[in-house]
C-alpha cells in the first residue's frame, strides 16, 4: 500500500533520527527525503495511470465501537498536497545545510515527523482520522520555533499556539456533532456519512457548523481578522520552520475549505459564503497595503502571504470548478513561490545580518546569479503570464467572477498591489549601488544552487505547461462538484 508508506516511511524515520544521537542528521534526512519523494512520483504515476489503484487507498477499523477507520485516499485533489510536501521538504532540509543547529538529530526529525502528519492531513477520509493529523502537525512546527527561533520567541509561540488549538477544538465541535447526526444505530466519522449527515441539517445547524469549522481553518490559512499570530511568528521561526509553515502547513486550511466544509454543509454556505468572501477580499486588501510600507523583509513576505492566500479562500468560496481548480493550482504555485521567496530572505539576511530593506542595495553588482534567480520567483509570485502564479490566480478570479463581479473587481487589486512592493523590494535591494553591507555579498554556493534551481524550474516550467496539474486536479474536482450536486438537499 503505496498511501500507507507515504506516512508510515517519514514516522519511523523521524523515530530513528531522533533517537540515534546524532549531530550530522541533515544528510540522512535529506536521503530520507528523497527516497519519500521517490515514493511520491510513483504514487502520482499510479493515479495518472490507474486512478481506481487500491495501492492509493486504505481502509481498516480502528476505534470500531465509535464508528472510527483508519481510513486513508489518495485521489486528485490530495495528490496535489501530497507532491508539493514531498517536493518542498527535501529542498527545505537542503536549504539548511549550510547552517548548524543545536541537536540537529531532532530538529530534522521534527521535520520528518511534521512531513508525517501533513501527508496524513491530505489524504484523511475519516474525520477522526483528520483531526488526530491535524493536531499532530501542529506539534513538530510548535517545537521548532521554540527551541531554534530568534528573539522572543517564547511569547510569539505560546500565541500561535493557542490560536490554532482553540480553531481545532471549534472543529472538533463540528465534527462530534455531525457524528451524532450520522444515520443508522452505528455512527460513523466516514467522510460520506459526514458530508451526508451535514447536508441533512436543516439551516441552524448547518450555520453552527459552517463556523465551527470554517473558524478553524480561517485561523490556520490564515484570514482577516484571525491573521495577528502569523507575521510575528513566520519573522521569529527560523528560516526552514518559516518555509513549512508559509510553504505547506497553511495548506491545510485552504484544503480543509475544499475537501470537507463546502461539501459538507451547501444551505451553510448558501447562508454565509458571501461573508467568508468578503473577509477574504478585505484580508487581501488590507494585508496588500500593510506589505506597501514594510521594511523588515520577513514580514513583508508574510503579509504577501496573507494575501495570496486570501485569493485561494475567496475563490473556494465561490464554490465552481474553476475556483476549486484555481485553488488547488495555486495552493501548489503558492508553496513553491513563498519557499523561495524566504529562502532569498535567509540568504541576504545571513550575509547582510539584517532584515531592513532601507540598508540594502546593489547586490545585483556583487551576486548576478542570485539576483537573477531571485527575478524568477518574484516573477512567479506577482503572477506575471508564463509563470506558475499566472495559472492559478487566472482561475481563482475567473471563478470568483462568476460569484460576483464587484467584489473580483476588489480582489484582482492584489495582482496591482502585489506588483508594486515586491518590485520595490527588487529595486531597493537588487538595484542601485552597493554599500558597506552588500558590497562583500557573495554569490550563489552550489548549494544555494540546488535549493533554487528546482523552484525556477517549477515556477517557469508550471507557467508554460500547466496541464499536469490541470489533468491531476480536473477530474477530482468534477466528481466533487457532482457529489455536492447530488446530495444538495
């Protein structure tokens, strides 16, 4: 069973790392990597081939007296998720390597045990199952902004903590009482008796869970107003712990928008789908001007993060193939950009040793390559046409147009907006003349090489030729459209 190794792989090899004792723990966790991502393109050529493979499933019970099945699936919709982890993790670990962390052993296996859990995010068919993954993402990230994060990190921490706990305890909310409402004698945390059981509330309830959930990932993305814990947090964790979490682990919110709540409760959305849009517009515009006037690089990243992702949510909400489809390729575009985009950060920050756009400049004098490959990402994520951010954000708006004119009017301000300070960042950094602090800067090493590299590849080859994603996604979301279709009440 192809799924089962995806999880279990990481897991045993996060357990051998940590308790090995080792201090040169990057190179056997980036093998490990490696040999994940080897099992990744095998699944993917599986669901390309034979989508009905039962290698990309697996089903058996768990807690049988509660209804509970370790119940894993690897289609379309997951299979997007599921690579880019896989592709991301290796290069983040990579990306480490010039750096030494204090009992390395466990910060890799942390990774691993994070790479873990969000594998097990993606492809969860069983409510309990999701939850269990859900929370167990959190702890590996959790530790690792507090054992290797920088100045007051304890604090900034604590509070992303406890954000994201009390969002999960809402959603386990939901989740029980949709359980009670299961039919037959024997309730079930299935995926299908779920999304039957939510489709057969009447409006109330549907409501209570449309925000018991919706709470929760709106926090994890996140959304206006439930953003506060994340600029702090991405600009205090260090630099690989930043990438899993703008990277991957918000992910997990804007796919538990697509894969559990629009399906589950259609009268909820109905309700208040229009409201969860118009949070997410205002998050893109109200994250856009705040990115304007940032000098320090790692929040200013962050808060083009909070837009993006407002894009994505907006454009679920919206609840058409186009938007699903949007999303899903840019959640994938977004991971591979916003990776890249804080490691040029790390990089200038770790030979500068400062983060405040003002005193840069002119490193394009001392390092061409870099500024170069710095261009293909930041190209990518203004969305420029023939790069990966194109596709998806021309799907998310095509989709949000069909919802409304007026308010796709409003959200496609981010594409001018997201222009404009991160070609200023370019300018101020990049151009002009260099100075004390960037006339010693260093080229690219081949290492940073290998970390980049990938990421232009993806940027500019998604951007030209889309339709692997496009094939992946496509189906997935049809027959998810057609399954909403068919149990709307």
């Amino acid at each position: 069973m192809i799924i089962l190794l995806l999880i279990l792989f990481p897991l045993a090899a996060s357990l051998l790392l940590v308790f090995s004792g080792k201090e040169t723990a990057k190179k056997p966790a980036f093998l490990i990597s490696l040999i994940e991502l080897a099992f990744t393109f095998y699944a993917y050529y599986l669901i390309r081939m034979e989508p009905a493979s039962s290698a990309l499933s697996f089903n058996t019970p768990w807690i049988a007296s509660l209804g509970i099945n370790f119940k894993l699936t690897c289609d379309g919709i997951s299979m997007v998720l599921v690579l880019l982890t896989n592709i991301l993790v290796p290069l983040i670990i990579l990306s480490s390597f010039s750096k030494e962390y204090k009992n390395s052993n466990a910060f890799y296996a942390l990774i691993l045990f994070m790479q873990m859990a969000l594998i097990g995010v993606f492809t969860a068919m069983d409510g309990f199952l999701f939850y269990i993954f859900w929370e167990l993402a959190l702890l590996p990230i959790y530790f690792i902004c507090l054992l290797w994060g920088g100045e007051d990190r304890m604090r900034i921490t604590f509070k992303f903590f406890v954000y994201t706990l009390a969002g999960s305890l809402f959603m386990l909310v939901a989740l029980i009482f949709l359980y009670q409402h299961t039919a037959g004698p024997a309730h079930s945390f299935d995926i299908n008796a779920l999304y039957a059981a939510g489709n057969s509330l009447e409006a109330k309830p549907q409501a209570f869970v449309f925000w018991c959930m919706f709470l929760a990932f709106a926090i994890k993305m996140p959304i206006f107003p439930f953003h506060t814990w994340q600029p702090e947090t991405y600009s205090t964790a260090p630099a690989q712990g930043t990438m899993l979490l703008s990277g991957i682990m918000l992910k997990m919110g804007t796919y538990g928008l697509l894969r559990w709540l629009m399906p589950m409760v259609p009268i909820g959305i109905a309700q208040w789908g229009e409201t969860a849009i118009i949070l997410s517009v205002i998050g893109i515009i109200y994250s856009s001007c705040i990115a304007l006037v940032q000098k320090d690089m790692k929040r200013l990243i962050a808060y083009t993060s909070i837009a993006h992702v407002g894009l994505i949510a907006a454009g679920t909400m919206a609840f058409n193939v186009q938007g699903f489809q949007g999303a899903l390729v840019q959640m994938f575009s977004h991971g591979i950009n916003v990776v890249g985009l804080f490691f040029v950060v790390d990089i200038i920050s770790s030979r500068t040793h400062t983060r405040d756009i003002a005193q840069l400049g002119g490193i394009r004098n001392s390092a061409p390559k870099f500024a170069i490959a710095f261009l293909f990402i930041l190209l990518g994520s203004i969305a420029l046409p023939l790069t990966n951010g194109f596709i998806g954000e021309f799907l998310l708006l095509s989709g949000l147009y069909q919802y409304n004119a007026w308010i796709t009017a409003i959200a496609g301000l981010s594409v001018i907006l997201g222009a404009v300070y991160m070609l200023r960042f370019y300018q101020n950094s990049m151009l002009g003349e260099t100075n004390a602090l960037t006339a010693p800067f260093i080229d690219l090493t081949s290492n940073e090489k290998a970390v980049l590299i990938p990421l232009i590849i993806l940027v500019v080859g998604l951007g030209i030729y889309p339709k692997p994603l496009l094939d992946l996604t496509g189906p997935a979301v049809q027959q998810l459209i057609n399954t909403v279709n068919v149990i709307k009440p």
